[in-house]
C-alpha cells in the first residue's frame, strides 16, 4: 500500500498520479512483504524470497548528467512506473 505524491512513479501503481488514500501495489499484491524503504523520490520492498522490488525516480541525486548508474538498481538511469 502507498499514498501520497506520486511524482516519478514513486508510489508504485504504473503512472504518476497524487494518491491521497492508501492504496494497493498491484505489482506486489499476494506477494509477502518483510521491509520497506523510502527516499524522497523512490520506494523499495524487500519479499520473504528475497526479491527486491524498486521503483521511482531512477537518476542518482547529485551525478553527473549522463551517468551510466542509478538510484533504483536497474543498471540505468530510467524512473521506474
């Protein structure tokens, strides 16, 4: 479940939108969640299989334009919806 400002993707339900409610990631439903962990403009969640789930703004803060490494661990610089 995520709510808030949804900018960059960062709460998880596929688009940008402000949820101002708690509402269901449906990309995690049915999975069992053990931790999470927020920034100011991405989101992450550790599975009971060890999976980790990351989505959001995708650019490291402060690197250089172009930088080949992100925030999110994709291995690129993409926001993730």
């Amino acid at each position: 479940w995520s709510w808030g400002k949804g900018g960059f993707g960062k709460l998880g339900h596929g688009d940008q939108q402000n949820q101002w409610q708690p509402t269901k990631i449906e990309a995690i439903a049915g999975l069992r969640v053990v931790a999470v962990s927020a920034g100011g403009g991405h989101s992450l969640a550790l599975t009971a299989d060890g999976s980790l789930w990351s989505w959001g703004f995708g650019s490291a803060p402060g690197s250089a334009p172009g930088a080949p490494w992100g925030q999110l661990g994709h291995g690129d610089t993409q926001d993730q919806l």
